[in-house]
C-alpha cells in the first residue's frame, strides 16, 4: 500500500464517520444514524455540507474564546481574524448566498466540503 492510497483510506474512513454511517456485519454501510446533507451553490455550482446557524453560532463563538486567550505569534498563524457568521453564510468561492440540497448523486464522496448554514429541507 503506498503512502498516498493510506492517507486517502484513512480520509475516507473519517469522513463515513463523520457522516454518521456505521458499518454493517456485511460489510457495507447503511445510514441508521442521519448523514451530512448537502446544498449546492446556485451561482457557481459548488458544494457545501449543511448546518444549522445554532451550531455555527457556536463554532464562531468556540473559535473567537480560543483565538482572543492567544500570543499575537498564534493570532498571525491564523490570520490574525476572528471568526464571523459569514464564514457560514456566503460561499467561500463566489460569496454568494443562495444554496439549494444537492441531489444524492451529485454529491461527491470523500473530499473535503466546507460548512455553510442551511435548514430549508
Ligand atoms: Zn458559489
């Protein structure tokens, strides 16, 4: 096994489990437990996971606790910003804001997909 299939295994071993699927005695995987949705952005097309503006109101919150208690040498490792609503609001792409759920089979397995506040399912 080469060094770059392990790391892609192990993304994706994390990612099932971020998603919440279990594995099954026959070796597949159900979804007993809720998966990630996504939403789709409908100006340039890419794809975010789904979350509710209570957790990211507290991912934001959670962050800036931690980066205001930091060195100014930590603050500049991260950009010297704190974390704001927007971040979950807009697109990272385009900045855009308009999103809808991407169909099953659009979605891509396995790849890294940034947050973005969504609860219209
Ligand atoms: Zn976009």
């Amino acid at each position: 096994m080469t060094y770059d299939s392990l790391i892609l295994k192990i993304r994706w071993w994390f990612l099932k489990r971020k998603e919440g699927l279990s594995r099954t005695p026959a070796g597949s995987y159900s979804t007993d437990r809720p998966r990630l949705r996504h939403v789709t952005c409908r100006n340039c097309g890419w794809i975010h996971f789904a979350i509710t503006r209570e957790y990211a109101e507290a991912e934001v919150h959670r962050f800036n606790t931690f980066f205001r208690a930091q060195t100014q040498e930590v603050k500049d490792a991260y950009g010297n910003k704190e974390s704001w609503i927007g971040e979950y609001e807009f697109c990272f792409v385009c900045m855009q804001d308009d999103f809808y759920e991407t169909p099953a089979e659009d979605a891509p397995r396995g790849v890294t997909l940034n947050p973005i506040i969504y609860e219209d399912f």
